[in-house]
C-alpha cells in the first residue's frame, strides 16, 4: 500500500498554479473552489482538465453543472485563494464576478480564465476528472501564484536566496508554513472525514483544555483566526449541541463559551487521534530532534506572542 503522506510529499514537489474553479448550481447559487489540479489536454481542439475529491461538498453540482470555469489566480490574490479553500465563509461574498459560458462565475482580477463546457467525466480513483472543452478564454499580463510543498510561491526568483529573491526554501516563515502544512496532513484529511475543519478542532481543543470556558476574544487570538470568524464558528459549534455560552457572574460584557458534555467526548475522540498521528510523526524524528524541535517552538510562540501583545509584532 502507498504511504499517503510520502506519495503527498512527493507531489508536492511539482511546482503547480493556483486556480479557483467555479459552476453555477441548479437553484442558481454560484459554486467555486480552489484547486492546483488544472492542466492542459489538447491545442485542437482546445481541451483542458481538472479533478475533484469524491469528498467534496461541491462534487454533486460540478457532475450536474454543463459548463464550468478555471480562474487562474494571480499572486495578488492570495488571500482569495484562501477563502475559496476554507469551508466556514460565504465564498463570493464581496468577490468581484460575472457570469461566464454557462453561468460558471468569472472572476476579476485572475492571471488568465478558461470558459469550459463540461465535455467528458471520468472516473479517478478518490477523485472525479472533468475534462473541458475551452469556450471561451481571456489573459492578463499578471504574475500567477505558485504552489509548491504546501506553501505559495512566485515563480521569479523562485528559490533564490537573498535580498533579491522572493521567496528562498530556507526562508523561517516558509519552513514554518511547509512545516505545519505537511505535519498536518493526514490528521486534516481525517479531520475533513468526519465532518470538522481544523478551525473547529483547535477552538475545540482550546475549550477543552479551559474548565472556566474561554471568551470570544480569547478564542480568536489562541486559535489564530480573526474575532468574526471565531464567533461563525462558535454559532456552528452551538447548533451542533458541542458548546454553550454563559454570562460571567454579574459581569454582563464577559461571556464566556464552554464545552458541553458531547463536546468533552468529541474533544477526547479526536484528541485520541492526534496523537495517533503525532506518534506517526515521532517515527521519522529522534527522540531528542523532537525534543529539541518542540522546545524551540515553544519559545518562539511565547516570545512572539509577548511582542505581539506589546505591539511590537503586526
């Protein structure tokens, strides 16, 4: 049986663009996701493909939908790339967009989009190919966003070292990202498999670790996530019976947020999983690099975490 996270690392070498495909659903409600999947087929006739998790949320209105559109993302749009990849927000909410071939949503702004009718799907073991016949297409003199090992990338100067490049492979902020993003993997895969994004598992397991519960403002900071998504996530976790809000005694502005009884058992289920998969991890360390790696972590979370609460880091 292939090693998942070895095959994953081994992927992760080809340096990919990044791109948000996008369809309209039956009920009219633009769909789009990001994916690194896109490639090109035929010049003639002009033909192109993606492919999809058969996990995906969004699989039944892409096999349904006859038109679909590849928007090739620029590296100004980053930060769109995220969102379109996060599960826990409203997509297209303030994207700039049109309708394409199809009603498949056009976004502004992208390095190049290719309008497609869906012209044949295939079976793809986990994932379902759509394979694309090109409409229509359009350009830009844009520099695409790059990924490559889990992390974004430019493709000038890729690699380089030094002031002049844009991004090094020994740069800390990267090591960092690459770092996580793999250490992470498989964990967040079966995280997706029962329904819970990363988000909800780390508010989660903060208010696990909180017997006086936690407030919103606290949740967002130790979760790194912004206060607005923090408190989305918190509704969610509330209708799903995981947490409750309690005002503090005679204070009427703290509230804290507690995990209920069905959350505890949640927390300790996936607890138990994590550190399935962190002893997975210890495998490829010795004891005293993972000893070494966690102490230096550590104090790098405290000092920028004291700079951060002094202003000093933004």
């Amino acid at each position: 049986m292939t090693d998942r996270t070895a095959f994953r690392t081994a992927l992760g070498r080809f340096v990919t663009g990044v791109t948000v495909v996008t369809a309209v659903a039956e009920t009219g409600e633009p769909v789009g996701l990001t994916a690194n999947s896109f490639n090109s087929v035929s010049l003639d006739p002009p033909l192109v493909l993606w492919s999809l998790s058969r996990r995906s949320a969004s699989l039944p209105v892409f096999e349904r939908a006859s038109h679909f559109a590849v928007n090739v993302l620029s590296v100004e749009q980053k930060a769109l790339s995220d969102r379109f990849a996060r599960r826990d927000v409203d997509r297209f909410r303030g994207v700039s967009w049109h309708p394409g071939a199809g009603g498949a949503p056009v976004l502004a702004g992208c390095a190049a989009v290719f309008e497609c009718r869906c012209e044949q799907r295939f079976e793809g073991g986990d994932h379902v190919i759509f394979l694309g016949h090109v409409e229509r297409f359009d350009h830009e003199e844009r520099t695409p966003l790059a990924f490559h090992a889990g992390a974004y990338a430019r493709p000038e100067g890729y690699g380089e070292t030094g002031a002049e490049g844009v991004l090094s492979n020994h740069d800390l902020l990267h090591l960092l990202a690459r770092a996580a993003t793999l250490a992470g993997a498989s964990f967040h895969e079966e995280l997706e498999q029962t329904g819970i994004s990363a988000p909800v598992w780390r508010v989660l397991a903060l208010l696990a670790d909180a017997p006086d519960g936690l407030t919103v403002g606290e949740i967002a900071a130790r979760a790194v996530l912004k206060q607005p998504t923090a408190s989305r996530i918190i509704d969610r976790m509330e209708a799903d019976g995981h947490v409750v809000r309690a005002r503090e005694g005679d204070d009427r502005r703290r509230v804290a947020v507690r995990p209920t009884p069905a959350g505890h058992a949640l927390a300790r289920r996936l607890s138990e999983r994590m550190r399935a998969h962190e002893a997975a991890l210890r495998t490829i360390q010795t004891p005293s690099e993972a000893a070494i790696l966690k102490r230096g972590l550590d104090v790098l979370i405290g000092r920028l975490s004291a700079l951060r609460d002094s202003g000093g880091v933004r």
